[in-house]
C-alpha cells in the first residue's frame, strides 16, 4: 500500500473540516452547586451509654502521689438486671477518689435512690427511697493471686485507666435491700383463709394463732392453708 503523499493528506484533512457539522454555541449557564455537608457522625446505642454512665477516667490520679483525691457530685441514671431489682428513680451520691499505694479508693457518700420493692403482707408493690450514708471500696492496681469471692475485689483498668462503678452501686443497692419489705408498718396484710386484700375491707374471717404442737394435729393450725388451697383451685 502506497504511503499517502503530504500534499495529498493536506488536501482530505481540510475535506473533512469543512464537511464536518459546525458546533452550536452555547452560552454558559449558570450551575448550582450543592455544599457538602458532613455526615452526622453515628451516635452511640444506649446500650453503650448506659454502661459508660459509671466509668470514670483516672489517669491524673494513677500518675499522682498517694493520697491525692478528687470529688464530684453524680447524679445518673443505670439500668440493671430487671430480677435483681428495679430503679423509680436516678441515683444521686458524692463520689470522693483518693489514690492509694495499692490502688483507687472510692467512696460514696448521701448514696440516694428510690427502688421498687414488694410488700410481703399485701404483696402490692410499692417504692421506697433509700439513702445510704457510706460507702467505699478500693480498686487494686493489681488482682489478688489467691481470691476467695470474685464479687469481692475491685480492680482499676490500668490500659484504660478506668474505674467502673456499676458493680460497686449494684452491690450496694443489694445489700441495703429490705429482707421482709412492707409498704406499712399497719398494712394489715391479705387475708390467709380467702385471700382478699384487708386494708381494703374486713372479710370477717377471725385468724387463730397456730398452736407450736406437731404431734397433736388437732391442736395444731396452719393459718395459709385457706390461701393454699385457695391459689390450688385458681391453677
């Protein structure tokens, strides 16, 4: 194939200039363009606040002398496990920490919250506000080797530097916990023969003291036994 001359490719090159469509002018127009706006950062789940809520950096007082301390007011509210107990209201408490030669000492003090609670009489439940003057702990800077009870020894998150209070106001709050709650001193309970509630009405049913005889079944009386075969028959 012969190679085409320069003359010759002058020639078809302006061919095609003119033979080409000639391009519409446009006038420019004017072109919004939109700001970019960052996007929200994602919020934490309340899962993960709720268990931030009692977690304290103490990063100042792990590099301080011994018996270096600060304090605050806290007021906060924390879910815990439903079995043990309920809240009816946030927990309040002056928080001192002190730095120690083994650890963070922590302590409470006006530990103020109110809880829900049963009545053993009338089972009705009912809230009740507590205020526990004291309390303290001390989270090690290192776990014991020999450990008898887990639940009982505090340790401070030396990566973190951290200290976690929720297991120290869950023992708290259970330990202050009312063996045989009532919701009154005269609550009058519920009636052990039919059941129904005696603050309310008098159901008429005379309650006769039970008589410490297990050898003589006559003599002896089970006051529950109406409300046991009571609860029987609604099963």
């Amino acid at each position: 194939m012969k190679e085409l001359s320069k003359k010759t490719k002058n020639k078809t090159t302006k061919k095609l200039l003119e033979t080409a469509p000639k391009k519409l002018h446009r006038e420019p127009t004017k072109r919004k363009i939109a700001k970019h706006v960052p996007s929200k950062l994602a919020e934490p789940s309340d899962a993960n606040e709720v268990d931030k809520n009692l977690t304290f950096d103490v990063s100042d007082l792990i590099r301080a002398d011994a018996g270096q301390s600060r304090e605050f007011h806290l007021e906060v509210s924390e879910d815990f496990d439903p079995n043990d107990f309920v809240l009816g209201s946030d927990i309040a408490t002056d928080v001192i920490f002190m730095k120690t030669e083994n650890g963070i000492s922590v302590l409470l003090e006006n530990f103020t919250y109110t809880i829900r609670e049963t009545c053993c009489r009338c089972l009705k439940t009912y809230m009740k506000k507590m205020v526990i003057d004291q309390a303290q702990r001390e989270f090690l800077f290192l776990r014991p080797k020999d450990i008898a009870d887990v639940e009982d020894v505090y340790t401070t998150d030396l990566k973190r530097m951290e200290v976690d209070l929720r297991n120290m106001f869950r023992q708290e709050i259970l330990l202050h916990f009312d063996a045989f709650p009532v919701c009154s001193p005269s609550c009058r309970g519920i009636c052990p023969v039919c059941g129904k509630d005696q603050n309310k009405a008098k159901c008429g049913h005379e309650l006769v003291e039970q008589v410490d005889n297990p050898h003589d079944q006559e003599e002896s009386v089970k006051p529950f036994q109406g409300l046991k075969d009571m609860i029987h028959r609604k099963k």
